[in-house]
C-alpha cells in the first residue's frame, strides 16, 4: 500500500499544472531568523564550519533525498520505547501535509485508540480534533491552520503543545 501511495504522489506531483499549487510548504519571510543563524557567534556555538554560504529559510544548495521508503517503522519503535509522548499534528487546510494522509499513517501503526475522534476547543471556540492511542501518542488537528501551525494560529499552537506537554486534557 505504501508503494501504491508513493507512486500515486509522484502523479499527482506530475500533473499540477498551477504553479501556486505545491507540495512543498512556502518559503516564509524569517529575517529575524536568517540574522539569528548568520551570526558569528552563533555559528561558533553551533560547531558550524566556516562556509562563504549564508543559512537561509529555504535553499536548494542542500538537496534532501529520501533515505526512507516510510517512516512507519522509525515512529513505530519510538512510541514501543515506552519512554516518549509522541504527538502528530496537521493545520486542516494544510496543502503540503494534509490530516487525512497523517490521519491514514496514524491508524496504520496499528495501535489501539484510547479515545474517540473528537473535538478540542480554545477558549469557547473548536480549535480542531484529536485522538489519542496506546502507547501515549496523540493525533491532533488544527481547524483553519495550513502548514505552518504555529505561524498561522499561534495562540492554538501553544495550547496544544501545553495539553501535550503537560498532560492537560485536550
């Protein structure tokens, strides 16, 4: 099913005519980051070697290549550790990562769900949904957020990660 899904993605890459239409997450204005990561002392402290390339947001000098046909079995033996909480999560309106293909990964793991599919609020609002599983891993949706989860709803964002965090029922 995997392999059916990678060739299915490397299609639908194919044929997306509309060039605003991508599967790779923007690039974001990040000036105070780029300034941050280009500082000298910071690259000492870092154990950055003395390179003439700035850091940017994105760049294509480094070319990622997929080392893994899926993560399934990395995320699998992180959460049968027993020493981790493992939370996934997805904007809703996500472009790049949707929910319904994390979703899809989450329920393939194979671990029993120890709540139902339901929703969490902020404030009085729905912020999204969740579900927990055994093995204290959590999937979590965040309504009207794309990828960039804690750009675009930051004040959701730092609640979910404080409910994760701190055990605090979502």
């Amino acid at each position: 099913m995997d392999r059916s899904r990678e060739l299915m993605l490397k299609s639908l890459n194919r044929t997306l005519t509309t060039p605003n239409l991508r599967l790779e997450p923007p690039c974001v204005d990040e000036e105070t980051v780029i300034r941050y990561f280009n500082r000298e002392d910071v690259k000492v402290a870092l154990h950055v070697d003395k390179s003439p390339l700035t850091w940017s947001t994105c760049s294509d000098v480094l070319k990622y290549e997929s080392q893994y046909e899926t993560m399934r079995p990395v995320v699998k033996e992180l959460v049968d550790s027993g020493t981790l909480k493992t939370l996934i999560y997805n904007g809703d309106v996500d472009m790049a990562c949707n929910f319904l293909g994390d979703e899809w990964f989450v329920n393939t793991l194979g671990y029993a769900p120890t709540s139902t599919y339901k929703p969490w609020k902020h404030g009085k609002q729905v912020a999204g949904f969740f579900q927990t599983y055994e093995g204290n891993l959590t999937f979590v949706t965040i309504k009207g957020s794309g990828h960039m989860v804690p750009q675009d709803k930051p004040a959701h964002a730092l609640q979910m990660i404080s409910n994760f965090l701190f055990g605090t029922p979502f």
